[in-house]
C-alpha cells in the first residue's frame, strides 16, 4: 500500500505552513536522509528529508501552495513493486479499518 507523506510540524506550535519548494517529482527514487521538500513556517524555512527509501508515487500539494494543515497528505511514497494505480484518487491517506491503526511514515526535519 502507497506511503503517504504527511506535512510535518517544525515546532510544537505549528499549524500549519507553506510548500514552498518540491526538490523532488514524481517518479524519482529517494533514500533516507535525501532532501525533498522545503517547508516555510512564519518564522523560518527548513529542509524535509525523506526517512524511507522508494519512489515518489504522487505529489498532492504543488509547490507554492500555502497554508497546509500539519498531518495533511502531501504526496506518496512507493515501496519496491508498489504501483501508482493503489494511490487514492482524491490524494486522502486512506482510513484505517476499525479496530487496527493506520501507520504513516512521517518527514524529519
């Protein structure tokens, strides 16, 4: 099942902030510790790096685009042998099944 790639908080007061910049598109292969992003908050600009291997499925919130809610979706990662086709349509993570927990792998800064 497709990875998705949450926007993280660079503080414990952030909300929300800015993509300001992808250095990465779709169908790229990325290691841990590769920068892939750079997030924009009131006060500073940092670098997220990707904490798992694999290829960047699906970008969902363009470059530019302010005002991202912290732990929105903003793209997918693919494991080995992992197709796009299983990404939401609407760019959503999917729900977890009653009773289970929906793991997600989350960006360091």
């Amino acid at each position: 099942m497709p990875t998705p790639i949450l926007m993280p908080a660079l503080s414990p007061t952030m909300t929300e902030g800015n993509l300001a910049k992808w250095h990465v598109k779709e169908g790229d292969t990325v290691s841990s510790g590769d920068v892939i992003a750079e997030i924009e908050t009131d006060k500073a600009t940092m670098e997220v790096e990707a904490v798992e291997e694999g290829k960047i499925g699906k970008i969902v919130v363009a470059e530019g685009t302010e005002g991202v809610a912290v732990n929105d979706v903003i793209a997918y990662l693919l494991e080995e042998g992992e197709d796009a086709s299983a990404i939401p349509s609407d760019g959503a993570a999917p729900e977890a099944a009653p009773g289970t927990s929906r793991q997600t792998r989350t960006l360091r800064d």
